[in-house]
C-alpha cells in the first residue's frame, strides 16, 4: 500500500501557505483554491494537513472534501508541542507549514469527516444565532442607566427584534435538523443528556461533527478541554483551556451549569472535585470535559442517556 502524501498548509486570511513538501502560496480565495487543486493533481494520494483555526479554513476543507481529497484539520496545540519537543520550534516561534509537514509525517493523522452541506449551512446558522445573542446582550447593557425616553425606546424596539432574529433563527436550525434523520437521531440522543438544551445540541451537530466519530482524549482536545495536569496523584495548577473550538466550549459551559444540578453523575462528580478542594473553576472544566466525553460516548453506543 502506497502511504499517503502530506501536504500542510498554513492558513491565514489571506493566503495559503503550503508546503508540497516545497513552499509554494496561494491566495485563500475560490480562485486560489483552485491553483491548489491543480498542484494537488500532480501528487498521488494526496493527504492535505492544516490547524483547526476556524473559519480561515474553512474554505479549503469544504473545497478538499468536493474533491475527494485526503484532510485533516489538527488542533494546533498538538503540532505546537510536537515540534517544541522535537527541538524545531522555540517559544517564541510562529508555527509555519514546513513545522506542520513534520507533524503530518511523524503523527498521521486521522482524517476530519467531511462537513455535509446541510451541516455546513447549519454551521452558520448557529454562528449567526450567536452573533445575535451577542448583540442582544450589548444592547440589553446600553440600558442601564438611561433616562432617556426615546433612546429606551430605540433600544427596546431593537431588543425586539433581535428576539424575533433568534427565535426565528432557531426555528430553522431545528428543522434543518429534523428533515436529517442522522442528525435528528444525534440531537435526540445528545439532549437525553440532562444540561444539554437544544441550543446546545446544535452548537454540538454543527460545529463538532467529530462527536462520536473519535476516542474521548481526541474529543477533549478538538473542543479544547484538555485533561488536567495529574501529579503524583494529585491536580495541581490552574485548568488552562487552550486551543480547540471557542463556541463549543462556551456551548458546554453553559450545559455544564445545569448538568452540575440535575446529572447525577456529573454532580457527584463536581461535589467530590470541590471537596478535595478544587477551585469552582478547575472543577466546572473538569466537568466539561466529562460531560463532552458522556456525549461522545452516547453517540458512539447510539444509546440514549439514563441515570
């Protein structure tokens, strides 16, 4: 069997960075995609490496996936390490294709499941619910202190309709949802979880396809809510969440609230962290990450929750 040939490109707003193994750009357009493709075309089995930075890159995953190439988004937290514990980066260094490249080779990743369209467009709708969420919450702030008359109005109005944004919004994310019996199936299994809404399945389905899809350490990493550090059998240190998918994390701290009252398992497992003497907050992360990896596991079983 032929092993796959990496390719890492380094994704900014702008422009591609790629190491083929040699450097060669391109512009993070349609247009310069399409470049890609034609320098991809030339190399057999191509397996195309870049960091899971967002948006800048999702460009390049939905055109890999419409070509049936090989792709693999990896947190760049992994790569960082990797490269600092081969002696290749300092830790000031900017992490660059060619470091991305030694990674692919050394480590293999596993390929990231292509995004479907429905998925994608669901995607961004959840994105857009959140940005109306935050407009809504700056609105709601610029209230306070106001006597104002017309200007309490103005705002009140606007608050109004932002509302009327999000509920429709949601509506559609729901129905996109339903009319995908894969994804139904997911959200019915993800919201017999207690703590997890519908709101928060969605932010789940739409921007962690991976969930049920790879073991709970890469799970955890992928959403950013990476294990404690472990001492001689104790936690020490502050639980730093870094790397991974900022609106997911949000997602789960706000279903870990709940889940800390009205799942058991994660209750008790909250209470016996606070009673060693954890801070709220290294608890509240290991409660994340316990109720991601709950979840991960529930669609992998394909099996609903119970107590």
């Amino acid at each position: 069997m032929h092993h796959a040939h990496y390719v890492a490109v380094d994704v900014s707003k702008a422009m591609l960075d790629v190491a083929l193994p040699a450097p060669w750009r391109t512009p993070n357009t349609p247009s310069g995609l399409v470049a890609l493709r034609r320098q991809l075309d030339r190399i057999e089995r191509p397996h195309v490496v870049c960091e899971a930075t967002g948006r800048y890159g999702r460009l390049l995953a939905r055109s890999m996936g419409e070509a049936g190439i090989a792709f693999s988004a990896v947190n760049p937290r992994q790569v960082r390490d990797f490269a600092r514990a081969a002696g290749q980066l300092a830790k000031t260094d900017a992490i660059d294709a060619a470091v991305i490249l030694r990674f692919a080779r050394a480590m293999e990743p596993a390929q990231t499941p292509r995004t479907p369209e429905n998925q994608a467009r669901i995607a961004e709708r959840v994105r857009r619910r959140r940005q109306l969420v935050d407009m809504l919450a700056v609105e709601k702030q610029r209230l306070s202190g106001l006597d104002d008359a017309v200007s309490i109005a103005s705002i009140q109005a606007h608050l109004a309709f932002l509302q009327g944004q999000i509920a429709t919004a949601d509506s559609q994310i729901q129905s996109e949802i339903a009319a995908d019996l894969m994804l139904a199936r997911r959200a019915m299994l993800l919201q017999s979880i207690p703590g997890i809404g519908a709101v928060t399945a969605a932010i789940l389905i739409a921007e962690l396809p991976e969930l049920g899809f790879v073991d709970k350490k890469q799970i955890a990493a992928l959403a950013g809510v990476a294990p404690m550090n472990r001492d001689s059998g104790q936690w020490r240190g502050q639980a730093h969440i870094t790397g991974g998918r900022l609106s997911v994390r949000c997602a789960l701290y706000m279903a870990t609230l709940p889940a800390i009252r009205f799942n058991p398992s994660i209750r008790n497992f909250y209470q016996h962290l606070r009673a060693q003497g954890k801070a709220p907050k290294l608890a509240i992360t290991a409660a994340m990450r316990k109720l991601l990896i709950m979840a991960n596991s529930i669609i992998q079983q394909d099996r609903p929750w119970h107590a």
